[in-house]
C-alpha cells in the first residue's frame, strides 16, 4: 500500500510539472545597501515621510525591496492568466513584527500581487479582466519611468492611488492604429487585501500615443467610501475621494527618455477645521518630473525632481486651524533622486543613486534638516 501511495504521489507530481510547464516563470529582484548621510535629529519632525529610508543619521542597512515571482499561462488562445507573489523588505524596516510583510517571527513573508484571468479580444481590440491586478493609475508611467528599482512613481509612493486591486476591467483600442485606447475599471478599493465595505472605486484611463516614441495619459478615479457624522453639528458628511492624474513622456530607444506627471485628489471632509469647527475638504498635489541619458548604451544617467503636498489647502499647515500632528503630516517636500545605471548584464544592473529630501516648516515655525541617503542598488532577474 505504502509504494502505491508513493507511485501515486510522483505522478500527481508529475502532472502538476506537465501542466506547469505549459506556462511561462518569470522572476526579478532588486534590492540595495544604503547610509543615511543626514537626518533631523528629531524623527517626529519627519512625521508623513514615506520616501527616504527608514532609520537616523549613520545609520545603514542592506535590504531588499522587492522580490517578485510570477507564472504567467495562456489556457487557450483566447484566455490567459497571471499568478505573481511578491515581498518586500523595506515595507517593514520601520514596522513592528507582524506587520505589513513581516511574520510575527520578524521573518519577510510573500504575499498575492497579482491573480488575474484575462479574456483576450472579449470583442475586437478590447481585454476582460477578472482578479488582482494593476490599476490604471500609473501602470503605463512607471514603464516609461524605466527605474522602479530606484523608487516607485509618485501617486505609488505617497499612497494617492494603489498599484493593485480586486475587481474587473476592459482595456483595449479606441482607434483601430492604437494612437488612442481606453482602460476601466470596477475594483472593491481595497489593494491587495479582502473587501471591507460595500463602497467601491471607479477607474478611468485614456492613453494618447501619436508616435511610438511619444505618449500622454488622463486618469481620474472615484473612491466612494461610508460618510460621517460632524463632531461639531452632528450633521451627515461624505467622505468620498476623487483623483485626477496627467502623464506625458518621450522615449529615444537607448538614447535618452524623459518624461512628467501631476497628481491631483480631492478628499471629501478630509480637514477637520478646530477653530471654525467644521470641515473641509484636503486637497493632496503632487508633481514628478524625470529624465535619463544614456552616456553609453550600457551606462545610463538617471535624474528625478519630485515635489509633493499632502494638503496644498493653506488651511491643512495652519496650526490655528488643525492641530499639530495634523499640520505636522500636511508640510509639503521635494524629493530628488539622482544616480547612474550600469547594465553589468543583459539581466544585472547596478545602480549607484543618492536620495535628497527636503521638507517646509513646521507649525511651530521650524524647518526639519533634510534628509541625504546614499545607495547602491541592485537589479537582477533570476528567471
């Protein structure tokens, strides 16, 4: 009984590797050792800074900040399927066990990024798609950015929009030669995680692309989301969000590429005013501007001005008007990222970068010290 089990375990193995094997793996990491040259010697002062590496001055650390494996498969010719497990190191250098990808043990633990089934041509030029999966937001400007190993794009890392979410899209061409095309979404507004509400969020995408080398994108978003009762009136309030976002970029193949894109959210509610004693809405900007040279075809200079506002409503800073911390998280800062890109490999990069950032005052009338990192990163794709 004991060999038939174990025959019967080798060929569930083996058609497990048969059917595996129909498909495609894919895998990537990269990763970094970096020193803070400079920090406020305050770390409260840096309340809301999510862009330089966690930690004090002096301070270094190696770490990966991502880790991605994927198994892509096209079941038929007109259904194909993706399954993608990430981790991510540096979402937890400045969290407590147990968070974000951290286990309780302190160990780095993968979770879903994608789990999708699309439908391909579902009618002429358009996709269906069902599952976890990219959102419109800034699928298209983070892969004319180039250098996500370097940093995410600007609605990624503050956190205005996510990368993935669970719901269904329709992407495809408006005009048969592609210069225009369209993506929409229905998603719970959730990201990666289980939904938790029964409100959701409305995607909209219209790429413009009038030469291969040249693009332009308008997105906007609809977060609906449960009001709230006025601490004040007691009144019924909303509390819903809606993006806007435009990005243009221009790509010379392995000769130069730049590109720009504005965030715009307004927040319904999201100020709550102590000394009218009412609400407003918060207003987050954001601005990224890049650029890249190729000095040699495997040597690339990379440079990237970003400029963000958590609250570009004066009213958001104004320590008379909210408190505090409130004014504290809402200081905008520039963040500049500025390095070289050697491609030692065909699949191995190595990126020598500094990150500059520099925060406005404070409500007490302070300005934190910028803060200066200097990193190596490196790239690679292992399968």
């Amino acid at each position: 009984m004991k060999h038939k089990i174990t025959i019967m375990g080798f060929m569930l193995l083996a058609a497990a590797a048969t059917v595996l094997s129909q498909g495609k793996f894919s895998g990537y990491m990269f990763g970094d050792y970096y020193y803070n040259v400079q920090r406020d010697a305050n770390p409260a002062n840096l309340t809301g800074s999510v862009a330089s590496p966690a930690g004090g001055q002096n301070y270094s650390a190696f770490q990966l900040r991502r880790i991605y494996f994927t198994y892509d498969n096209d079941i038929s010719e007109q259904f194909t399927t993706r399954f993608r497990l990430e981790a991510d190191q540096a979402a937890t250098t400045s969290s407590a066990a147990g968070t974000n990808d951290e286990l309780a043990s302190g160990k780095v633990a993968p979770f879903v990024k994608d789990a999708y089934l699309t439908w391909k041509n579902v009618f002429s030029g358009s996709n269906l798609t069902f599952g976890v999966q990219p959102t419109p937001a800034y699928d298209v400007s983070e892969a004319a950015w180039g250098y996500r190993s370097l940093e995410k794009t600007i609605g990624d890392l503050r956190g205005l929009v996510s990368s993935r979410d669970l719901g269904i899209s329709l992407r495809g061409r408006i005009t048969e030669d592609g210069m225009f095309n369209y993506w929409l979404m229905w998603g719970n507004g959730s990201a990666n995680g289980p939904e938790s509400d029964p409100y959701k969020r409305y995607y909209a995408h219209i790429q413009i692309k009038p030469t291969a080398n040249l693009q332009a994108t308008i997105y906007a978003d609809f977060k609906d989301a449960s009001g709230f009762k006025s601490s004040y009136s007691g009144s019924d309030l909303a509390a819903s969000t809606w993006t806007e976002a435009v990005f243009i970029g221009y790509n010379e193949p392995f000769a130069y590429n730049f590109g720009a894109e504005v965030y715009m959210q307004s927040i319904a509610n999201g100020l709550k005013d102590t000394l009218a004693r009412s609400y407003s809405n918060k207003s987050p900007f954001g601005l990224s501007v890049w650029g890249s040279y190729n000095i040699l075809p495997e040597l690339a200079a990379v440079v990237r001005y970003d400029n963000y506002n958590p609250s570009s409503d004066n009213l958001g800073t104004e320590a008379a008007h909210v408190t505090a911390a409130v004014a504290n998280a809402n200081m905008s800062r520039n963040y500049i990222i500025a390095g070289l890109s050697w491609k030692v490999d065909k699949n191995v990069s190595i990126q020598p970068n500094v990150l500059y950032e520099t925060y406005h005052a404070l409500a007490n009338g302070t300005t934190p010290d910028p803060s200066l990192t200097a990193r190596v990163t490196f790239y690679y794709v292992f399968l």
